[in-house]
C-alpha cells in the first residue's frame, strides 16, 4: 500500500511539474498574481487614457505618440520587481499597457476584469 501510494505520488508531482513547464511565460517574467496586483494597483489611481483610433495594443508594438507615459510606483514595484524599469499606459478600455521607455514598445498587455 504503502508502494502504492508513493508511486501516485510521484505520479501526480510529475504530471504537475509538466504542466507548469508547458504554461506560456508572461513576457517580462511576472506572476499571474503579480500581474492582478499591478493592473489593480495602478487602477486605483491611473489617467485613464483614449485608446488611439487604429490602434491595436499588442506585444511588441510602439505606442502611439498622443499616449502619455506614467512611472509606476515604487509601492508596485517593490512587490514586483521585474517591471521596476517600465512605465505605463492605463487605457480606458481596462488594458494596462507595461512599456519599455527605451523604444516605447509594449512590452505587457494586461486587462483588468473588473470594472474600475
């Protein structure tokens, strides 16, 4: 029984291990719990701004010029130090845009669930 058991075990340890390896990685390395933390934080207190007509927030993309860029706090990015050399654009549209300042390219999408 007690064979038993422990093969079940490791069973269940493997097949956990192997689904965590094949989830997709967030782009800067954050946490699906970070991610919720910084799009509500930053919510609280966000310029909401007008999302550009024609344009399509996606990974990789440069921002606009008519989107203002906002430092995120240092509360924020105690709790979640990969995004502590990013900015950020809150749309009105409830997507959290986590830009790289150096070539203003978004480097994060995340939409928040809940309306603000």
């Amino acid at each position: 029984m007690n064979r038993t058991l422990v093969a079940l075990l490791i069973t269940a340890a493997m097949t956990l291990l192997a689904a965590a390896q094949n989830q997709p990685k967030d782009p800067i390395g954050l946490t699906a719990t970070q991610r919720q933390m910084i799009a509500w934080s930053i919510a609280g207190f966000a310029h909401l701004q007008r999302l550009p007509q024609g344009f399509r927030p996606a990974i990789g993309a440069k921002i606009p010029d008519q989107l203002r860029l906002r430092q995120i706090p240092h509360v924020v990015t105690g709790e979640a130090p990969p995004i502590r050399n990013y900015q950020y654009v809150m749309l009105r549209n409830k997507d959290l845009l986590l830009i790289n300042p150096r070539d203003k390219t978004i480097a994060d999408v995340i939409h928040l669930n809940r309306r603000l």
